[in-house]
C-alpha cells in the first residue's frame, strides 16, 4: 500500500509513523487520537524554507495556520522563517503565546471585529489583509487610536472558480470574501486606503480556493493580479510592491488524487508575475504564498477503535468507530474521500467493503464512504489518514463528546501536544448562577 507520506508507513504487521509503532500509542494514550507526525511536517516547513523563502529574492512563505493552530506548530513554524496567516484574534493569542513576531502576523479575515482589531494592533500585529470597506474605516480609527502603521495588502476576487468543493471555493463572484474585481470596486477601496492617515497601501492579495489540483487557475489568477497592478498604477498612481498568492495546493487523501508538485505551482507563481511586471520594466513585488493543508494535511493519522458492525445485506456494512464527525466534520461538511485500514491487520487482505461511521447521533456522521479493509472486528484499532488539516481545528464537542489528544511523532518518539479532554472540561465554562 503507498501512503500519502514516506513518515507514516506499514511494516511488522502494524502502522508505524515517524518509526512510532501506532499500537503502542493506543496502549498509551488510548482512542480516539490525532497523531501529527512532525517529521512530515518538518519537511513540508522545510520545502517552502529552501523551495521558496531561500530560493528568490523579497519572498515570504506565510504558514495558514486556521490547518491546525497549537502553540507546538507556531513553535515549529517560528524555526523556519516562515511568517502565519492568522484568522482571528484568537489564532494570533496563540501564535504570539508561542513568541512568534507579531510583524509576521498576517491578519486575514472577512469580518475581523472591532474588539479583534483592537488586540491585534494593540500587539504590534502591523500587516492586515483588508476584505471591505467598514474594516478600512474600524482600521483607521484604531491605529490612530494607538498611533500605529497598518500595512494593508488588498483582498481581490479574480473572478476564477477552483477548488476541491462549492464551500471551499473562494474566487468566484458570489462569495463574501474580499473585494470585486468587478466595476473597479477594488480601486475604490485602495483610494479609500491611500486617504487615511495610517494605513499604508502595499499590495493585492489573493485566494482562489481550497485542494486545489489546475497549475493553470494559479496561473490565470496571477495573470489577472499582474493586469490589477497596472490598473492600480494607472489610474491611482501607486505600485503594487506586494502580492499574496494565497494558499489552496491539494494534497493526496486517496490514490484517485493527483496534487501538484510545491515547485511548479510557485514557480509559475513567480514567472507569471515576473513576466507581467517585466513588460512594463518593473522590478519584482515581494510575493507571498500561504498553504495550510500542504504543510500539515498529509502528517495527520486519527486512530479509533472499532465497536459496533451492523450489516445491511444488499446495502452496506457500517463499521462504527469511537469518534465521528466531532474529530473529522470534512466527511460531512465536504463529501471527502479518504483513505485508512485496520492497524492490528495491517499487512492482511483486504477483503471487506464497508462504511466507517462514527458514535455521533446523525446520520451525516459518516468518516470514510466506502472502503475495503480486512476483516473488521469490534476492538480492532482503525486509521484513518491524511486528518492533520481542518480535523483537530474543526472538532467540536457535539454530543458532549470530549475532543481526543494530540500526539506529536519525530525521530522515533512521541510526545503529548496536546491532552485528552475530559468530563470536567465539558463543564469548565458552565456557571451557576441565580437571576
Ligand atoms: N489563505 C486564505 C485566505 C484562506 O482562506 C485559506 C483557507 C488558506 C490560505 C489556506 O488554504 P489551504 O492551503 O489550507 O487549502 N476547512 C476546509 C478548508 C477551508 C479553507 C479556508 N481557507 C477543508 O477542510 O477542506
């Protein structure tokens, strides 16, 4: 079988990721559990370090840490050189906990609240990825408040509809992020930046999607940034000296999915800005890409124990798990595929087709459609791959379910990330008080 990632791999009858055999997690820190191998994600930090950050000059790999956000992965993060993609106050308490800079703090967001631009720019977080025109005026006001300089990149739809799902797509007219390109509304929102006092205009920014496999819908959106650029110059007299490429490169979940390779989305990346910016004999802009899923997706393994088998004759056969769409809502949400086996039946035939549904008390709650597995068997221990994105930073406690640990894999040891929830968690914010 070939899995997503070289770190997570079958051999001696079990699933050993980053060489930590997968049983003896479960031994210790039970099911259900998110297992993050770093050594995959240090390699993908490392890709877009040496791939991007080292290899062209005025570049910044930004990490979209809405993927899965912890202080242990800013942590890691931080040793890259990479700056993050932060979308909410929240996710930034928890980046600069992890003493990452606050200049490299990217603010992104369709409705960043007054509150939440307070605390940013109350904590020296100074680029913001401006998505309307009330947030221009909320910015204003507050960095005059506290006499700072916001430097604003400009969040403009290209009008270019990709990505793996109709919710993950994001450039397209009908959606509620960012500026249209349409009718000049962008252009009236870089003026209405260059007339504060303290926000400073630098560049566009864009975003076309999520899981994203077509080279040619970066291509196209970065050959509409480069005519927005010279839009913005002409008929507003200022440079665009920075572009955010936004993020969306499609991992593997099942071997139907065929991703791009990093090096050639972002070297078509550059080259199609060099080539706009050269025609009119411009220097470079500073660019800017922001993955998430490509960092983290592959490194993820959720581990679940199997109980109850209930067979349909004629329908199907549910495998139900110990977890559902509390720890993996991307099933549901998103109609995903995925992949996964029986880890104390690793190397055995797979010889059964069936359904792996959660405990959760809807009939959405379904992991992984269809799949042929060995076996199953109430007590076996289930994996599911390819969970390190959008799986921990989704999970809810629906049902009351306490939300699993987080251990992290490297060099053949394990760590705990974070812990298991427990029942005294699920009332940790309940207060009784009296009217
Ligand atoms: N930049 C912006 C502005 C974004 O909105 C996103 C994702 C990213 C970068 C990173 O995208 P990535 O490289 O991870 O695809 N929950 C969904 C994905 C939602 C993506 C939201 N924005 C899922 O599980 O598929």
């Amino acid at each position: 079988m070939v899995l997503q990632t070289k770190y997570v791999e079958v051999k001696d009858q079990s699933l050993f990721i980053d060489n930590v055999n997968a049983l003896s997690l479960v031994e210790k820190y039970g099911t259900p559990l998110y297992v993050m191998s770093e050594g995959h994600i240090r390699h993908q930090f490392n890709e877009l370090k040496t791939l991007f950050l080292d290899k062209y000059d005025n570049v910044l790999p930004l990490f979209a840490s809405k993927s899965f956000s912890c202080l242990q992965i800013y942590k890691i993060a931080k040793e890259y050189g990479v700056g993050i993609d932060c979308v909410s106050a929240g996710e930034i308490s928890i980046a600069l906990k992890a003493g990452f800079d606050p200049h490299k703090i990217y603010f992104h967001g369709n409705n960043k609240t007054i509150s939440e631009i307070e605390y940013a720019i109350q904590n020296d977080v100074d680029h913001f990825v401006i998505d309307n025109f009330y947030e221009i005026e909320c910015v204003e006001k507050i960095a005059l408040k506290y006499n700072k300089t916001i430097f604003a990149t400009v969040r403009v739809v290209p009008g270019i509809k990709a990505g793996g799902h109709g919710y993950i797509q994001t450039g397209h007219k009908d959606t509620k992020f960012g500026f249209s390109a349409r009718h000049g509304v962008y252009l009236d929102a870089i003026q209405k930046i260059i007339d504060t006092q303290c926000i400073e205009f630098e560049g566009i920014h864009c975003h076309i999607g999520s899981q994203v496999f077509d080279l040619y819908a970066y291509v196209n959106a970065m050959q509409r940034f480069v005519k927005f650029a010279y839009e913005i110059y002409d008929k507003l007299g200022v440079m665009v000296t920075k572009i955010n490429a936004g993020g969306g490169y499609g991992i593997a979940y099942t071997q139907n999915d065929e991703p791009l390779d990093f090096e050639t989305i972002t070297s078509e990346i550059m080259r199609t800005i060099e080539e706009g910016y050269a025609k009119r004999g411009w220097d470079m802009p500073m660019v800017l890409i922001e993955p998430g899923r490509y960092v983290v997706g592959n490194a993820g393994v959720t581990l679940y124990t199997v109980g109850a088998i209930k067979s349909i004759p004629g329908v199907r056969t549910y495998v139900s798990v110990d977890g559902g769409m509390t720890d993996n809502i991307r099933t549901a949400l998103y109609d995903a595929d995925y992949d996964g086996i029986i880890v104390n039946k690793a190397e055995e035939e797979k010889t059964t087709q069936v359904t792996i549904s959660g405990k959760i008390c809807e009939s959405a709650d379904i992991l992984i459609k269809e799949i042929k597995i060995a076996k199953p068997e109430p007590g076996d221990i289930f994996a599911q791959f390819s969970t390190g994105a959008y799986h921990y930073s989704m999970s809810s406690n629906y049902n009351q379910i306490t939300k699993p640990a987080v251990v992290f894999t490297y060099q053949g040891k394990e760590k705990l990330v974070i812990r298991r929830q427990t029942f005294e968690d699920l009332t940790y914010f309940d207060e009784e008080n009296e009217y």
